[in-house]
C-alpha cells in the first residue's frame, strides 16, 4: 500500500477531560535517521496518556504532541541506520508519543518482534507495561527468586503485567485492588496473596503473611499516604520503587527507621530517558522476557478495545479503574 500524505490522528485540544480528544488529520511523520514508520494497527491506553491530556505531562522536547507511549503494526519505510528492520516487518514498539494514528514514527531500538502467535492488539499492549515492568522491578529494584514482592495495583497493566513476571521468576507475589472479583483475577495470574484495599489493611495483611518480616520489594504507583504504610511494611534491606503517584507525591517521613532497616526508596520515569537506554531494556525484555510470551506463559491482559476515533471513551473508562488490564484503540 502506498503511503498517504495524511493520516488520521487523535490530538488533545486543550488540556483537560476525556472530550478534549478530538478526531484530527496531520501529516504523516517521516522516520529520520536511526527510525522506522508504523502503519500502526493498535495502540495502547496509558495512565500517563491521561496525565499528558490533563496537561501535566508535557512529551519530551522535539516529540510530537500526539499522545500515545506504544503501538503494534507494520514497517511500511525505514530510515537510513536500521540495520535490523525491513519494510514489510511486524513489530511491537514503545514510543514516547504518536501511538494514537494511522502511522507512527518509533526508534528502531525501541522495536521488537511480535513473539509467538499474539495478536496485534496483544502485542501492542506489552510495550509500556513490561518495558516499565523490567527496568524498575527486576533491574532497579533487584527482584531475586526466592524474595517477597508487593505491587499496588494489580488489576491495573502494570500490575498484571508485574505479577505475571514476578512469579514466573520465583517470587511469591502480593497485591492490592480494589474489588473480590479483581482479587481473584491477580490470584489468577500468580500472586500468592491478593489484598482487597477496600476492605483490608495491607499493611497487617502482610505482616500477617510474612511472619512480621515484611516484603523486600514493593512496586508502588499510589504514592500520598501509601509511602509510610508502604515502608511499615518493607523488609529489612527492602527496596521501594516508585513509578507514579495517583495520591499525590509527596509524604511527611521518618529516615530514622529506613536507617534502621537499612531500606532503599527510589523511583524512575520512563519517557525521558534515551533511546540507548530504551533500546537496552528491550534488548533484555527480549532474552528474557519474550520466550515467555511466545510460550504463553505471560500473556497481556486485555480490557477492551475501541476505534481510534473513540479514544475519548476509552480514557473514560480508564479513569473510571473498573478495568482490569489494558485498554486498547484499534484502527
């Protein structure tokens, strides 16, 4: 197929609800040196998606303004320097905008093969959890078989994503969500234990499950209130990692006891970093990550899917958390 001078996009009016979302036309984007162009197929929904349309998380300097952080399709034009990608190829790719369009410019490091017999829309769902996953479980925060690990959010991409991994690498699992029926769900995937927020306090949950020595990693996107209550119950030697904070990102906190316990806090955003960065977490995801997946032993967890043009509909059910995985646009 040819390549049109335009192509249909989703861009974000102004800041603010789902319905500055709007069906637009733009020029279809060019890949530079070091790039390939996606006739993109499906693109995923992101938290940060939402946060960038709220107006507080402005893409990068010199990124498009088009939201979207990964898209699943294929290479219909390669710049020059892309040694391991041809027009024709299908891939997978984590992009730090643009995934909300017909075609859509990727690194081509950022790009990987779609393993084993996923989907499109399956595959375009793995990029922004699993290479968010890798980087701040299992290289930030050190995730050793055998240890206790804590994600928030387990209903969530991320956190299905995580437990899915976490167990698979032999770490007893723990969750929280928000609903019985989501709590089976991420028992269902692997966790070991599965912490109704709503109605349990995780905090005596898993110092009841531990044996009062806690967990010695805890994946965290909640932030506000849940920073003490997250360091109550880390390990001796614990590691937090801090990824988002849906509560508000600041907490009042007594060092004298993360001395004590000799615990770590750290944290990480995705989207700045460089593309050799990027490129090495997909490099890793690859060796490790991408048998799994072409095995069917880790699978990512679909939602529901929507047409691009309802994009707007999707970013609303996003935001209403009764989701369970990914939420998809389709073109």
């Amino acid at each position: 197929m040819p390549i049109p001078a335009e192509m249909r996009a989703i861009e974000i009016k102004q800041p603010g609800g789902p319905e500055v979302l709007v069906p637009t036309r733009r020029a279809v984007p060019q890949p530079a040196k070091g790039e390939v162009l996606i006739r993109v197929a499906a693109a995923g929904v992101n938290r940060p998606d939402i946060l960038q349309r709220q107006g507080a998380y402005a893409p990068p300097p010199g990124t498009t303004d088009l939201p979207g952080l990964e898209a699943a399709g294929e290479i219909v034009a390669v710049g020059p320097e892309t040694p391991r990608w041809k027009v024709g190829d299908k891939v997978t790719a984590l992009v730090a905008g643009g995934g909300y369009a017909e075609y859509c410019v990727a690194p081509a490091p950022q790009c990987l093969p779609i393993p084993g017999n996923l989907t499109m829309i399956e595959a375009a769902a793995l990029p922004e959890t699993f290479f968010t996953v890798w980087t701040n479980v299992f290289e930030r925060g050190r995730l050793q078989a055998g240890e206790t690990f804590l994600v928030h959010g387990g209903s969530s991409g991320i956190g299905t994503t995580a437990i899915q991994l976490a167990s698979r690498f032999g770490s007893r699992v723990f969750t929280t969500a928000g609903s019985p029926e989501k709590c089976s769900k991420c028992r269902e995937l692997g966790a070991s234990v599965a912490i109704d927020y709503k109605t349990e306090d995780f905090v005596k949950v898993v110092e009841q499950k531990t044996g009062g020595k806690g967990v010695d990693l805890i994946l965290d996107m909640v932030g506000g209130d849940y920073i003490n209550r997250n360091l109550q119950c880390l390990a001796v030697d614990g590691r937090m990692v801090h990824i988002a904070f849906l509560k508000g990102a600041k907490a009042e906190v007594n060092f004298a006891n993360v001395m004590v316990k000799r615990q770590t806090i750290t944290g990480a955003t995705l989207r700045p970093r460089s593309v050799a960065q990027k490129g090495a977490i997909a490099q890793a995801l690859e060796e490790r990550v991408w048998p799994l997946v072409a095995a069917g032993e880790v699978r990512p967890q679909i939602h529901a899917t929507f047409p691009l043009e309802q994009a707007a509909d999707a970013h609303r059910l996003m935001e209403s958390s009764i989701h369970v995985g990914k939420i998809m646009l389709t073109l």
